[in-house]
C-alpha cells in the first residue's frame, strides 16, 4: 500500500482522490486542503460541496488542513494548486519529506513571476535536500467532475525516468483513467500551459457569437503555435499531437466545463475581467499564464499571433472584436 498526499482540495484535487481511491493497487489517500473550514466540512460530509459536489469522497481518503499531517508517510506528493501558489506550498512540505519522495505536479500553468514549469518549480525548491530528483507531471484532457464520475478518461504521465514514470503508472491508473508515459516532461507541461490561453480565445470567439467554422480554425491556428514555441524550447513535436496538447486543447476549447473558455465567453459578451474573475469559485489558469508565454515567445522571437491578442485582452483592455480582426487583417500567407 503506498500513501499518497494530494496539495490542493479543488476540483482536480478531489477528482484525483476519488481516482486514486479506484487505483489497481490499494493506496491511502491524504488530501491537503487549505482552507480549514473546507476542510471540516469534507470530513464530516465527506463530499467537496464547493468544488465537486453530488460526488462521496472515499473512506480511504483522509482530509487534512495541516500540512504536516497530509504529508506524515507520505511516498508520493501530487500537486493540485494553483501555479501562481506553487512555489510556497511545496517550500512548506519540505520539512516534513524524506529524500525518497516522489513528486508528481497536476497544475497546468506557468509561474507566473518567473514563468517557470511546474515540475522546475519543484525541483529548485527542493535543490537543497534532494539530490535525486524524482519529478513527474499529469496532464491531458480531463475535466474534474467527468473523470471522477468513471468516465473514461485518458492522460499522460511524462517523466525523464522511464522506470519511474512505469511504476506511476501501475500505482495510479485505474479502471476508467488510462496514463500513458511520456519522456516529453518539457513538451507536456508547455502545451498544457499554452492550451489555456488558446481556449479563452475560443471562448472569445464563441462569446461573440461566431460558429463552428471559426472555432475550428482557432483550434487548428492554436496548436500551430503551441507547436512552433513548444519545439524551439526544445519540446518534441509529437508530444503536441498528443493528449497533452491536441487532446487537451480540444477539449479546453469546446467543453462546458472549461474554467478558461468560460472566461473567454464572457469577455465575448462584453463582461469585464475583474467581474468575471469575481464570479469564479476556482482559478482560470490561462489567465496568468497568457503573460508568461508571451514573455518567453518575445524571448525565443517567436510569433504566436492568437496569444498576443488575448494579451491584448486580458490585459491591455482590447476588445474582442477588435482583436480577431487584427488577426484576420494579418498579411497571407502558406499554412
């Protein structure tokens, strides 16, 4: 039995609970939650009312608000926080972490600040205790409320390890949630990174009230520049054909449940971000993240035209119209 601690008691940290709950192999189950009142509410309901409500937590999950106590035994950490917060939570698990942990991050987002990956974020904030460094990331198309309901969902596990990224594997896929391995750890966080910003465009689009023609063609556009800033950071290229980057975006772009494309929607409609940012029980990632890409594209001089207009957007206050028109009004040229 191996015992694992989840950082983050939102809707993908809970799912994540449930999920491990049905593993192949028997686990028990920490999940760390941040607010205390959360917290108590889940163990005497054992259910997440405001982030996954109607689904049971499992008896062999255990709800934590203290830090030190999700993480007592633990072999294996998941992070399920939001980028922006990474960085503190992970420094607070340090003295409660023997040098053998596994750390397997679940966010999909840049830091914000120093537009770093997740799984970098880990290892320079565990540089000073752990010499071997054993860092994967979870990622793919998978919406919280549907992969803890069953359905049948399917991500990618990426780890420079191959042997690593097999044993997780085994230990954490389960009858209806499928993880391939992947040695793309850079390809993998990127493009679960960029596909947020790609599906507030789509939402964009769709706020507007344009059709299917136009969101297949945002769909298509966006993975071409996922792909094109992706590989110059050295990421492999079918790594983006993949789930973690054409699986993840479709599904970003068109499903209901998409925090980012929501935030798209509305913005189509003519609501201001702060209102909307207010009416979110959780965080849209591509919100912070549209910043950093930008940063490291000016960087690379890489052209990524659909996620410089949701810059100008977000946060230069650009309409949307305006933006898909600038788009369109770009000089032709060959695919």
């Amino acid at each position: 039995m191996s015992r694992i601690a989840i950082l983050g008691g939102g809707s993908w940290g809970t799912a994540l609970a449930i999920l491990f709950s049905r593993s192949r192999q028997t686990h028990n189950v920490a999940l760390w939650v941040h607010d205390s009142e959360l917290a108590h509410a889940m163990r005497e309901k054992r259910e997440n009312a405001t982030y996954l409500p109607g689904l049971s937590l499992p008896s062999s999950t255990s709800v934590q608000s203290d830090v030190a106590a999700a993480l007592d035994g633990a072999e294996i950490v998941v992070g399920a926080m939001p980028s922006a917060h990474a960085r503190n939570i992970y420094g607070e698990t340090l003295p409660f972490l023997h040098p053998e942990t596994i750390f397997v991050s679940a966010t999909k987002g840049l830091e914000p600040a120093s537009h770093a990956r997740m799984t970098e974020v880990i290892a320079e904030v565990t540089r000073a205790r752990f010499a071997a460094k054993k860092i994967a990331a979870l990622s793919g198309p998978s919406f919280a409320l549907e992969a803890a309901r069953g359905e049948p969902t399917a991500v990618v596990l990426a780890c420079e390890n191959a042997a690593l990224a097999k044993d997780l594997q085994e230990k954490l896929s389960g009858p209806t949630f499928r993880l391939y391995t992947n040695c793309d750890v850079l390809g993998v966080e990127l493009a679960a990174s960029m596909k947020n910003v790609i599906a507030i465009a789509a939402g964009a689009c769709q706020g507007l009230g344009l059709g299917a023609s136009t969101l297949a063609a945002l769909i298509t556009r966006g993975l071409a520049e996922m792909t094109r800033l992706a590989v110059v950071l050295g990421a492999k290229q079918e790594t983006l054909s993949g789930l973690a980057g054409l699986g993840d975006l479709v599904l970003t772009c068109t499903g209901n449940l998409s925090r980012n494309r929501h935030v798209g929607m509305e913005l189509g409609k003519g609501r201001s971000l702060g209102e909307i940012l207010d009416g979110l029980k959780m965080v849209a990632e591509g919100v912070g993240t549209t910043a950093a890409v930008m940063a490291l594209a000016r960087e690379h001089r890489i052209e990524l035209p659909i996620t410089e207009q949701v810059n100008a957007i977000l946060h230069q206050g650009k309409p949307p119209a305006a933006a898909i028109r600038e788009i369109l009004d770009r000089p032709q040229k060959r695919e």
